[in-house]
C-alpha cells in the first residue's frame, strides 16, 4: 500500500526539506528567501500556504501599483502631487502604512526563516542563510520604518513651523514674500531685524528678483491700510532713530495694540513698510533666525562661494594680540554654517552695502548648490534645525506649490536690487537716508517686466511725494540689472559701493602678497585706513 503526502503539502511547489540532499535545502533556502525580498507573499504561496501568502502578495501588488501611479504623477502631475504630500493627514497616513508595511514584511521574513527550517541546513549554508536574512531585513523593513520615521518627523516640524489656512494665489502674476534675518542673542533685548528683503517670484517661470532693503534705510513708508500709517502718516521719519530694521521692536513694543488677533504684529509691520516702500504686494513673510540658519547650513553639507576680496570677522583673540579680527582671502570657499553667517554678517572696514552684497550672493548660492536631492540625504539633520531656522506665515496648503517653483527658480539666476548703493547711486549720495519714491517704483516696475509678466507696484498712498532732500534726487540711474549678483560673475558695478576710493591694493608695499598676518599686524598698528582700502571691494561675490 503506497502512502501519500499529507494534505496540508499537496500544494507544496517547492521540494520536502526533510527529504532533499544538502545542496538542494541551500538552494530551496535561497530561493524562499529570495522570493521574500522581491515579492513578499510569495514564498509562502510556492510553500503550500496559500492563505497567507495570497494576502501578502494581493499587498505587494496594490503597493506596486501605488508606486507606478506615484512615478507616473511625479512626471506628469508634480505640482499636484507635491500638494497633497504637504498636508499634515497625509503624511501621517503614508507614516503609519509605511510602519505597517515594514512589519508586516518583518513578518514574511520569519514566517520565511520557519518555512526553511534552518535545523535541516548544513552548518555553513544555515550561517550564510541567517546573515542574509538579517541583512535583507535591514534592507527592507529597516528602510521602510526609518521612511516612516523620517516623514512623522517631517510632519511635526512643518506643523509646527507654516501655519494653517488656504494657500494664498499670486498676485499680478507674483508671489512676493519678505525675508528677515533675526537676531536675538543674549546680550540683545528682544528681536532685531539685522537684514529685510523683499523675494518677489514669477508664479509660472520661477524668475526671482531680490529686492535688499538697507537697515540704515529711512523715512520707510507704510501702505496704505497699515495701521502705523495713522503714527507715522509721513513715513517713518523721526530721525536716526527710524532706521528700517527698528520698526519690528516698535511695532512689538509700542503698537501690538494696533494688531489685535496678529500673532507677529513686528513682523506684520515690517511687512506693511516693505510693501509700502517697494509698492509691491507682501503676502506673507519668513524670518531666519541667525543661530538656526547656521545650522541649516551644516545639515546641508556647506555652501560655496568665491569672494573677490578679503572680508574680516571677529573670532579668537591671536596670541600674544588683543586684536580678534580674521579674515576670509580672496578666493573659493566652503563654508561651515558659522563661517557663512560671519561672511555674511560682516561690516567692518566696510559699509552696510558691502554686506548686503555678500548675503545676495550667500542667498543665491544657497538656492542654486541645495538641490532636493540633497535635502533628502540631510533630511533628519534638516528638520533637527527647522524649528529653530524659521518662523513663518506662510501657510503648509502653500508648501507644495512653492517646492515645485523653488525647483524653477534654481536654474536662474536671481536679479537683485539694493535700495541704496549701488543700484541709486554710491554710498555717499545717501539715497537710503532721504529715498526717492518715484525712481523706487519705476525701478521695481522695470525689473518685475523683466523678470516675467509686467506687474505695476502699487503707491503707498495718492497723497505720496517723492522725497528731495540731500543728495538723493542727483543720484544716478544705473541699469535694472546693476548690482546683481550672477552664478557666473561678479557684481557688476562693485566700485559704486565705495566709488572715490583709491584702487583696492592686492600686495603689501614692497610688491609681496597680502596675508592674514599682514592685516592683522596692521590693525594692531592702527593702520585701520589701509584696512579700509584693502577690504573695499569685499562686496564681489560669485556662485561657483
């Protein structure tokens, strides 16, 4: 009487363990495990357990095909998608299927392990199948639950960072934004805008224009439905003490009540000024904080930069010196976080103009070197400095359609504007003490046509006159693309930073090289005149 195999084995594709030589256990084992990487489920199918390995494989298909419609729609309709993704319940969703998914391929992999019976392996074969499958498992559900993890905390710093709401449209064709870089250092009451700009984004080319506001800039005026406008009707003009990047603290300190139900009534200010100086509609803002942004700047690997000249910062006292100061040489860079906030920030030797410059360029080069591939290899280190790097009105709906044209705006080079030197005559002339309105507007007029579709800026107010006072209404009209700083040249009108100045000198007077010794044995000398002259043109910065 001949027996049979059980039941339970009739459907058993794969041979009897038990009853298989040495060498067809390794391979039976190989393949199982194999099966398992490529399509879980499927292992248990070809083993009899058909129940089991059905379920698993009905879900290996759906995400297959989750993955195709995703790669489809990348191509095809990445704006939208980039929309979805960057709601909140969306990302929570794709965390928690991401979790599920790699425990339950967990799962296949030791369902798979006892369905090889490790026992029945010879001694070698059973190390190389168990080290490969601790390995697969790494590779798989280890990646997959990171992925989880990685996008839950994604999720929590940009729910905490944007705010809620309905993603604004363009306007006139734009997105303006304003930019502030903040400083709150513990030696500092409270916050201070150390530099304002004013980002204005063509909404279906990307073409960016950078508008720097100097924070010496005065007698700033309010649009027209400001609430400071009834303080300040005339601008804000009371003197040396209305400088451009005071207004967040007045309007903080003095006038929250003029704000009622404004989480940031500074920042709302702030944005009132720039809207009404540059006639130019601000839709939201974003504020850096100084001691985040050096941070991000290390999550993202560093940024590069070729300065043209040598640009001091304060560090370590030298030895044997009481002098602190360093410098930057001419030449390509890699910044660390800390170094590019110290390129960025410095002044000294110089003027405010020369900083500006330095930061359009750091801006710029940002934008072109931090690709989207990049952020995801850093993601984790990112979102550790996002909370601390940014606070922001811009609401998360808006998220995805400004990574998609965060993507345009990398392959351009940004146009840039400083409302002072250069681009309204040299430092001297001091447009940004006493600013003419008129030639602002047009400017800005001239650049936006250039940048994408003509868009008129708005007056402040009808009852607006465009000041006269001083040297401003002499100074010059350059070009719209003076001052700007490109990814293949320097500024290209640098001297009007610093126009009369004698010619920068590039090597000591015996005809040797300058060397940081050098600059710092004249500072300790007093020779601060010959420092002035050699850093004049620390204002020229390029993007590799």
């Amino acid at each position: 009487m001949t027996s049979t195999r059980p039941s339970s084995r009739s459907t058993d594709l794969l041979p009897d363990p038990e009853s298989a030589t040495a060498p067809v256990r390794t391979k039976r084992a190989v393949v199982l495990l194999l099966l398992t990487i490529v399509f879980p489920g499927s292992a248990q199918w070809v083993s009899g357990k058909r129940e089991l390995g059905g379920i698993a494989m009905r879900v290996t298909m759906a995400c297959w095909a989750v993955v195709v419609v995703l790669v489809l729609l990348a191509l095809l309709k990445r704006d939208w998608l980039l929309a979805v993704f960057a709601q909140s319940w969306v990302q929570l969703l794709a965390s928690i299927v991401m979790f599920a998914l790699a425990a339950g391929w967990l799962l296949m992999f030791l369902n798979t392990l006892a369905i090889i019976r490790p026992k029945l392996l010879a001694p070698g074969a059973r190390m190389i199948v168990t080290g490969g499958l601790v390995v697969a498992i790494l590779a798989t559900s280890g990646s997959l639950g990171y992925g989880a993890f990685v996008l839950n905390k994604g999720r929590q710093t940009i729910s905490n960072v944007f705010s809620a709401g309905p993603a604004f449209k363009p306007v006139e064709g734009r997105y303006n934004i304003a930019v502030f870089g903040s400083d709150s250092a513990g030696n500092r009451e409270g916050v201070r805008t150390d530099s304002m700009s004013l980002l204005s984004v063509d909404a279906k080319t990307g073409k960016t224009l950078l508008i720097s506001i100097p924070r010496n800039f005065q007698n700033a005026k309010f649009s027209a439905d400001s609430p400071m406008r009834k303080v300040y009707p005339d601008g804000y003009n009371c003197g040396d003490e209305c400088l451009f990047n005071a207004i967040y603290r007045n309007a903080t300190d003095r006038h929250a009540d003029l704000y009622p139900g404004v989480a940031n009534p500074g920042a709302q200010a702030t944005m009132e000024a720039i809207e009404g100086t540059t006639g130019l509609k601000v839709q939201g803002y974003v504020m850096i904080n100084m001691a985040g942004f050096a941070g991000f700047i290390d999550a993202m690997g560093g940024v590069t930069v070729d300065s043209g000249g040598w640009v001091p910062y304060n560090a370590k006292k030298w030895p044997n010196s009481t002098v602190n100061t360093h410098w930057f040489a001419p030449g390509e860079h890699k910044f660390t976080g800390k170094q590019a906030l110290w390129f960025a920030r410095s002044r000294e030797f110089t003027t405010d103009y020369h900083r500006i410059a330095r930061q359009q360029c750091l801006q710029q080069a940002m934008i072109s070197q931090f690709s989207p591939q990049t952020m995801l290899t850093r993601f984790t280190s990112i979102m550790d400095a996002g909370e601390h790097l940014v606070e922001t009105d811009i609401p998360q709906q808006q998220l995805g359609s400004f990574l998609n044209l965060a993507d345009k705006a990398r392959s351009t080079p940004f146009k840039h504007l400083t409302l002072g030197a250069p681009d309204f005559g040299s430092a001297s002339d001091k447009f940004s003490t006493y600013p003419d309105f008129d030639k602002i507007h047009a400017r800005i007029t001239s650049m936006v046509a250039a940048t994408g579709e003509s868009a008129k800026p708005k007056k402040a107010a009808t009852d607006e006159k465009p000041a006269t006072a001083g040297s401003a209404s002499k100074s010059s009209s350059p070009s719209p693309t003076s001052g700007k700083t490109s990814s293949g040249g320097r500024n290209s009108e640098p001297g009007k930073v610093n126009e009369g100045a004698a010619e920068v000198p590039t090597t000591k007077a015996d005809g040797s090289p300058i060397t940081e010794e050098y600059l710092v044995t004249l500072e300790q000398i007093g020779r601060t005149d010959i420092l002035s002259k050699i850093a004049a043109n620390n204002n020229e910065c390029s993007v590799p």
